[in-house]
C-alpha cells in the first residue's frame, strides 16, 4: 500500500493546524474574514502563477462545473467557520466544523457514489472525533451556542463538498493549477470582505509577515499537499486525515501560545492519533474472517494443484 498520499494530506493538515497560533501574532481587531480572505487570495495566486509558468492550467477543457462548486463552497466555508467561532467559541467551533466534515464526506460517497463507507474509515473515524471532543475538556468553560454550532456543521459540509468537489477536478487537471484557479475565484467571491472591515491591522510590518506565512505555507503548501493526496485517496479517507488539524493547533497552543491541557484533552489527542494510524495503516491488518477466507482460497489453490499431480 503506497502511503505516501496519506502522509501528504496529513502534512497538509499539519499546516492548517499552524493557522490559529499565527492569527495570535496580529492585533486582535484584525477580522477573521480578512485574514480569510487574504489567505485565499495569497495562496491562489501563488499556486495558480506556478501552474501558468508550467503551462498547466489549459481552459479549452476544464471541468468548470465542478471548480465552480469547489470554489462557491470554499467561499461560503468562511463565513460558517469563523462566525461559528465567533459565537461559539474557538474549540467548540473548530472541533464541530472540522470534526463534523468527515461525516458528511462519508455520507456524501455514500449517497452520490453509491459507495458505503469501509469498517476501517468507520472505526477511524470515530476514534478520531471522539478525540477531537475530548479536545473541548481542556478545564476551561465551554460555551455551545446552537447558532454557532449550527454555522460550524455548515463548515464541515461545505468542506466536504469543497473535497468532493476538488477530486473530480484532479481528474482533468494537476493539483497546483486545480487549487489555484478554485482558490482564486473564491477570493474574487469574497472580495467585498475587504471593502467592510479595516485592513489598518493589516497593514503592518508584522501583519504583513503573518498573512505571508498563512498564504504560502497555511494555504498555498498545505492546500497543495492535501489536493495531491487527495487525487489518490477517497474524499471522506482525506477528511477523515484532515482532523490532524486541531491535533496540530492543540499541541501549538501548549508549546507556544502556553496553553494547558488537561488529562481528557491528552487523551483526545491519543485518540485522534489512533484513527490517523488505523486509517493510514489498518490497510495491512487484516481481520479474523478476512484471514479465514484467504486459507480457504490458499486450501482450494492447493487441491487444485494436487488434483493436477494426481491425474494421468
């Protein structure tokens, strides 16, 4: 089993997870939809400028169904995640948004593709949300607004969709140019945003540097990584992975921010970490009946070749 497409999309995600402890650099009236916004626009053009100078991006055939999807979901991920965030608060919304996206990519391949999720994805899967839950017991008051949860459930379906959506563009175009091109029509959606909140903020040496990295490495790197695997992988495999996300910012936020985490938040990180391995690995273990079935094929191979010795 090649793992390599696994490892990219984790790494992906890794990268996603570095965003909320780099939005901690900039001064705190600096909207989140700027910030959102600007990191779209960034990474789009840095990835849709490289797929040019590659001559990668060929329009006469392009799947501009699928990009439109891709790019109106990835707008509208924005808005749900950040205002659930805002009403919610940041672990309730990350952990339902991101934690909630798995779910309906399974049920979407479920549903669209007629192709039921595998015990192993199942097993993962739930391994993985449950630890992202357990991220929310971190000894800290935890408020749950239904509006803001329901904003953040929005999050994990238009990500889905976004994933979904993105993987029939790698059908007709490479990883680089599909992100560029859906990235960028996303940010000419979203660019009113600029024209409501200051962008003063912004605007600072410092601000300046933070929008760099969540552009390039956040967005451009990170996006790039997960759609590459993602060409190999099924939609709800990849969301599943992306969970790494919150493991990553929880650890950061311990590391660098100073946060403190308690014992049901380590063990919602040992958990998230088992359904990572399960899905990226559990390929290879095999289970008690799929053994029995591969002796009994081995038994039969062996009669058969036996039965030809015996002949005249």
């Amino acid at each position: 089993m090649n793992v390599l497409p696994f490892i990219m999309v984790l790494l992906g995600a890794v990268l996603w997870g570095t965003t909320g402890t780099a939005q901690t650099f900039l001064p705190e009236h600096v909207h989140p939809m700027v910030v959102g916004t600007f990191r779209l626009a960034g990474g789009g053009l840095v990835l849709l400028l490289a797929a040019l100078s590659m001559r990668q991006v060929r329009f006469g055939d392009w799947a501009w169904g699928p990009t439109i999807l891709a790019a109106v979901a990835m707008a509208a991920f924005q808005p749900f995640f950040f205002g659930s965030v805002r009403l919610t608060g940041v672990a309730v919304g990350t952990v339902t948004g991101i934690g909630s996206a798995p779910v309906f990519a399974g049920l979407l391949d479920w549903i669209l593709l007629k192709r039921r999720p595998a015990k192993k994805w199942m097993l993962a899967t739930t391994l993985a949300i449950g630890g992202s839950a357990l991220l929310l017991l971190t000894g800290d008051n935890v408020s749950v607004n239904p509006a803001g949860v329901a904003l953040a459930l929005g999050a994990g379906l238009t990500f889905a969709v976004y994933s979904m959506m993105s993987k029939t563009v790698l059908e007709f175009a490479e990883p680089s140019a599909a992100v560029g091109v859906v990235f960028t029509i996303s940010a000419l959606l979203l660019s009113p945003v600029l024209f409501i909140f200051p962008l003063d903020g912004v605007a600072t040496r410092e601000g300046i540097s933070v929008v760099l990295y969540i552009a390039i490495a956040a967005t451009a790197v990170a996006y790039f990584l997960y759609t590459s695997g993602l060409k190999a992988l099924p939609a709800s495999t990849a969301v599943t992975l992306a969970l790494a996300e919150p493991l990553t910012a929880a650890i950061l936020g311990v590391l660098i921010v100073g946060e403190r985490l308690g014992f049901f938040a380590w063990t919602g990180i040992g958990l998230i970490l088992a359904g990572l391995i399960v899905l990226a690995f559990g390929g290879k273990l095999k289970t008690n009946e799929e053994k029995q079935i591969e002796r009994l094929r081995k038994g039969i191979d062996r009669a058969k070749e036996l039965d030809r010795d015996i002949r005249p």
